[in-house]
C-alpha cells in the first residue's frame, strides 16, 4: 500500500509539471511584445560653438562638449575678439588668459578625474561678457 502511494505521488507529481509546463509554454507563444522606441543618442558637435553679439565672439574649438579623455592633462583652444581677457574656470582652479594678436589662446588645463565642467568667459574691451560651458570627462581607467 505504501508503495503504490509513493509510485501515485511521484507520477501526480511528473503529470503537474507536464500540465504548467505547458501552460506555461501557451502562455508565452500567445503573448504579444509591444517593440520599444529606439533610442535616440545625441553626439557632441563636430563644429566649434561660436557665440557673437555686438561684433564681439567666443569660439572654443577644443574641449568638445561631453568630450572624453584619457588624461588629466588638456589642450584648451580658442579664439575671441582681440584685446579680450578669457577666464577658464573649473571648480578647483580658475586661469586668466590674454589672446594673441590674431585673437586666438591656448592653455594647458589639469582636471581632476572624472566629470569636469569647465566656463569660458570672455570680457571684451567694451566690457561685455560672454560665456561657453563645457562639460568633460577624464578617466585613466583602460577601457
């Protein structure tokens, strides 16, 4: 008696996942999967932002916004009205650099690592201001 309980129970029990198995398998089959939107990615500007107004301008062509680099050290470039003052700023440091004659600066900036976001202020002779902020990142992890 006691053996036919356990030979009953064992084949009630194979016959349970059998019957949700196949449930489960209907269920999955007639179930409908709405698509996702895809996702739209946004790349950095290629072309340098130039802001001018009242003749005077602002053009950083180097750091790209969202830019990423692998050093804490970079090249910062640009160009302005001549006689300019541009200040660079960033939460630890801020720098004062005074354009050539053409009008065009270049600073070597040491960031910390990881998210930086840095200003470009420009203040022309007439007193007026303009400013550009980036934002970048610099990692030395190798990727």
């Amino acid at each position: 008696m006691n053996k036919e309980k356990i030979v009953l129970s064992i084949i009630a029990i194979l016959l349970g996942l059998f019957v949700a198995g196949g449930a489960f398998y209907i269920f999955q089959m007639t179930r409908s999967i709405n698509e996702p939107e895809p996702i739209k990615s946004v790349s950095p500007s290629s072309t340098p932002t130039q802001i001018t107004q009242n003749g005077n301008f602002l053009i950083i062509d180097s750091p790209k916004n969202e830019e990423v680099f692998g050093k804490r050290i970079i090249d910062i470039k640009g160009k302005t009205t001549k006689g300019a003052t541009i200040i660079i700023s960033t939460e630890s440091v801020d720098q004062v650099v005074t354009p050539n004659t053409n009008g065009n600066f270049t600073l070597t900036l040491t960031l910390e690592d990881g998210l930086s976001i840095i200003k470009f202020t420009a203040v022309f002779v007439d007193g007026s201001e303009q400013s550009i902020t980036r934002t970048v990142t610099t990692t030395t992890e190798e990727f």
